[in-house]
C-alpha cells in the first residue's frame, strides 16, 4: 500500500505540477518511516522534510496543515510539545482505513507547501487500509 500511495503522489506531481521533482515518505500509526521516494532533482532538504511532515501527521493525528492552524491559533512552538521532529509545514495528512482509524501518513515536499498539502490530502483521500 505504501508504495502505491508514492506512486500516486509522485505521479500527481509529475502530472500536474510541470514534473517538478518531490520527496514523498509513508508512515505507519507511530510515525516510524515505512515507505520513502526521492524523484531525480528533489531537493536534498526535502528528504527530511518530507519525513517530519509525515511523522508530524501521524503523531499529531491531524495534518500539518491543521497543525499549523492550531500552532497559530494557540501562538506556540513546535517545540513546546518536547519532539523535535514535528513540523508545522504543510505537506502532511493522516492516512485512515475504511473504519476510520489512523493507520499512518504521508509526507510531501518539493514544491509549495500548498502544492504539497494538495498532493498529500489527495493521497490520503485515496488510501483504504
């Protein structure tokens, strides 16, 4: 299933985004990597980016994007919650099965946070454990 979810995403980039390049990385529950692609040119700082904003989503239960929200909205750090690998960049979303439960998440980073967050939430919508 994870990397189906990879294919998926990185088709969706090279497709509709003028194939620009992204890192793409699949997690379980927990947040423990499964899962990771690199496309040819991908940002080497994505590499990790990709896997927080997956961690971040899992762990948190929410995706970044709503991460952030609550960041904002609360006017607090990442660090405040003692991990150091969460993200607030949007580019993650919850991977559920048909029942609901969170069975892991994905990450994505290359293009813009929200090109990113479209390709992820896209992802996940498609997924069923």
């Amino acid at each position: 299933m994870a990397q189906s979810l990879i294919a998926k995403a990185t088709g969706k980039a090279q497709a509709e985004y003028q194939q620009r390049p992204v890192c793409v990385a699949v997690c379980d529950a927990e947040g423990f990597l499964i899962a990771f692609a690199r496309t040819d040119g991908a940002p080497v700082r994505s590499i990790d980016i990709a896997q927080g904003k997956a961690y971040t989503a899992a762990r948190m239960g929410v995706s970044t994007t709503a991460f952030l929200e609550r960041l904002h909205r609360e006017q607090i750090q990442p660090g405040y919650f003692c991990d150091p690998r969460l993200t607030g960049l949007p580019g993650g979303s919850v991977l559920k099965d048909a029942g609901g439960s969170i069975i892991g998440a994905i990450g994505i980073s290359g293009l813009t946070s929200k090109e990113d967050q479209e390709i992820a939430d896209l992802v996940a919508g498609s997924a069923t454990g």
